[in-house]
C-alpha cells in the first residue's frame, strides 16, 4: 500500500469505501465456494497495521453513534448472520464495545419460545427493532426462519419460500420510516469452523460455548450453503444491503464491518440538534 508506514491510521479511513466491493448487488448470486473467506484484501500481511487501526476506526464509530442519538431522527439496524462460530458474538465485543448502551441495544435470537411460535415469525423481531436514536445490533435475527427452519424442515417449503418476499416489504416498511438497514453475513470456512470448535473444547473458558447444534449443524454445511446463496441472491436489496465479510481472520472481520458502518452513519449527514435555550440570555446562577 503507497505510503503505509508514513500514514498509518489516515490511508484506512480513506478506504472505507472500497469495502463496497463486499456488497451483494439486488438480484446477484453469489457463489460462496468462490468467496475466499481468507482475503484480507490489500491489507494482505498487514494484520499488525490494520489492528492498529480498529481503535481509531472504533472511536470513529463511537462519536458517530453519539451523534446519531442526539440527531435522533434515524434508527440503525444492523444484522449478524453466519455459520456457527463465525464470530457473531466476537463481532459485537469487538466493533460496539464502545458505545453509549443507552443508544445501542444487543438482541441475539435463539430457539423460538412456544409464545413465539405461537405468532407469525416476524412478531418477535418487529418488537425489537430499534427507535429513533437507536441502534439495534440482531445477533442472528428473522433470517433463521429460512435458513435452520428450511435446512430442517421445521416448517414446509411453501411456508418458508413465502418468507423471501414478507422479509423484504417488512425490510422495505423499516427503511421507509426511517431505519437504516445493513446485513453482514460472516463467511468462514469449514476448516475455520473446526479449527474454532476444537480450540473451545480444549479451551475450559470457553467449552460452555460449545452446544449439541455445534456437531449436528456441521453435518448439514451443503444446505446452509445453499440456503444462505438464497438469502443473499433474493434480499439484498439497495436499501437494506447484504455484505459478505470475509471472515476467517477475526481482525479483518472487525474491520470491515466497522468501516462498512462508519460509511453508512457518515452518510446519513446526522446533526446536534439546537439549543433549545436562548444561549446569550442563558444563566447559570
Ligand atoms: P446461538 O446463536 O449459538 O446461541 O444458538 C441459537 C440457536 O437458535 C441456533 O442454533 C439457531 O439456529 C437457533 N434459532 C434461532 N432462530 C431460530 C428459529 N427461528 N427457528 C429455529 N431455530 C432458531
Ligand atoms: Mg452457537
């Protein structure tokens, strides 16, 4: 990279953009096979660099989130998908470990409650989406309704297969009032993932990570493959984009998905409200 060692910090932030290149385009398939969840693009070698950089990218992110939440006419919805041990978690440690919890919420989605079940799949996502001045990070989220349910049959196909078109016009209704809606799915590899599994198990800090599902879902890695091309070719639409993170370094990962973020709150051009005071007749006794 030109002039890396002189303009460390600087050289990045200006490239936030290029990690545009790891949009989904409305309508395009995407092969993960030819997805290299190793590219660390031009960073290649460069993870020293590049982790010197996350903290200026987080403090980016932190005051662009304060801002956000005293603007307070937006909300921002961001998405985490990806296979088990993808780094879901590891993502919202490390990308939002900075900001305010009063503008951020984390909801992760489990195995639906019998209540839930009870009610159609969008029920209990809608009442977690976030409100004006929030951000709402989805630690998985209403795609798992076509992606376990249809790997595992839990409901038939001509449920789940109606899900593609009610998941966009329920994305398409947050973004018209006023919902920024970004998806990141988190690509590792195979190898990757059982790498991952077998450092938890030798790790006891971290074997109560370890679930059943873990072994089982492994197995059907084929189907979530092609489930998740599905997802990504059918709702990443222009407002509410899928990225595909290259994933399998936990440094780059950070990366992108901060810098995509940064980019997206830069963009919406947020302000500090006036003062509701008259400043010069204002006075502190
Ligand atoms: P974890 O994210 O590791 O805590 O695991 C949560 C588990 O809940 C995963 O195996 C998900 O696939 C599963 N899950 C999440 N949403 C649903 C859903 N709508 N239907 C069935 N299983 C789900
Ligand atoms: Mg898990």
């Amino acid at each position: 990279m030109r002039g890396a060692g002189r303009r460390r910090g600087p050289v990045v932030a200006e490239r936030t953009v290029g990690f545009d290149r790891y949009r989904v385009r409305p309508g395009q398939r995407v092969r993960l096979d030819r997805v290299d969840p190793e590219d660390t693009s031009e960073f290649r070698g460069g993870k020293r660099r590049a982790e010197a950089t996350l903290p200026e990218r987080r403090a980016e992110l932190d005051r662009l989130q304060e801002l956000f939440y005293a603007d307070g006419r937006r909300s921002l919805l961001v998405v985490l998908q990806g296979m088990d041990t993808s780094g879901k978690d590891g993502t919202v440690r490390h990308v939002f470990e900075g900001m305010n919890p009063q503008g951020v919420k984390v909801w992760s989605f489990k195995v639906p409650t019998p209540e839930e079940l009870a009610h159609d799949f969008l029920w209990r996502i809608h009442r977690r989406t976030p409100a004006k001045g929030e951000i709402a990070i989805f630690n998985r989220s209403h795609y798992e309704d076509v992606l376990i349910v249809r790997v595992h049959r839990l409901v038939p196909r001509s449920v789940w297969s109606k899900r593609f078109d009610a998941i966009n016009d329920f994305e398409r209704q947050l973004v018209d009032e006023g919902t920024t809606v970004v998806k990141f799915f988190l690509h590792i590899s195979r190898e990757e993932q059982a790498e991952r599994l077998r450092a938890r198990l030798q790790d006891p800090r971290r074997q109560w990570k370890l679930s059943a599902a873990d072994a089982r879902e492994r197995a059907y890695w084929g189907d979530y493959v092609t489930a998740y091309e599905e997802v990504l070719r059918r709702t990443s639409t222009e407002r509410a984009p899928w990225y595909v993170v290259p994933a399998n370094h936990k440094w780059f990962r950070n990366l992108v998905v901060s810098s995509v973020l940064v980019e997206r709150l830069r963009s919406l051009g947020c302000r500090y409200p006036p003062a509701t005071v008259d400043l010069k007749t204002f006075k502190i006794r």
